[in-house]
C-alpha cells in the first residue's frame, strides 16, 4: 500500500463517499485501513469489570484501501501516487512518494 498513517484521504465509494479524514491505522495483510470519521460502527459492551459502564459505543472500522485516494498536501486535490528510487550511493537507495498531478515529493 503506497498510503501511510497520518495520510489525509476522502473516499471514493460507499456509504461514506467524499468524506474526508486522517489514516489511524494500516492493516497490510488485509489492505484495510482505519480512517478518523469514516465507516462509524456500533458496538455494544457489557460490563468485564466491577464498576464498568456497560453500553453503545460507536468508533470507526476498517475500509478497503482501494476505497479511498490520497489529497495532496502541496495542491489540495486527489491524486494518484508514485514511487521514485533516489540513489544515495551504488548500495543505498532511498524510495520517496510523489503526486501524479503536481509531482510534488510528499515524503
């Protein structure tokens, strides 16, 4: 997956299409992530301990990420990413994200 945590996105299909929010967590095995304010689910929870609230509790699920596209923080719009292999030396090399629209380095 070429979006990381802390990536802003909106979503492209769904129930919660052209909503916009911050990447909380990345689930790679799953190609999943956790998007803030995007695909709210409710989970109701009973008490496990003495003196613990028991009730609806509404927080967010994963999301597909072929769902969702990154916004650019230098242009604002949506846009593809690329991936460049700058070389530091003939055995290191460095790969850094860019948008597609602006070709702005976003790493």
């Amino acid at each position: 997956m070429k979006i990381k945590v802390g990536d802003e996105v909106v979503v492209v299909s769904g129930k919660d299409k052209e909503k916009r929010g911050k990447v909380i967590q990345k689930i790679p095995k799953e190609s999943k992530l956790v998007v803030e304010g995007v695909n709210i689910i409710k989970r109701h929870i009973r008490p496990t301990r003495r003196g613990q609230e028991s009730g609806i509790v509404e927080r967010e699920a994963p999301i597909f990420s072929s769902k969702v596209t990154l916004i650019c923080p230098r242009c604002g719009k949506t846009t593809r990413i690329g991936v460049r292999v700058l070389r530091k030396s003939p055995r290191e090399q460095e790969k850094l994200r860019f948008c597609k629209k602006c070709g702005e380095v976003i790493d």
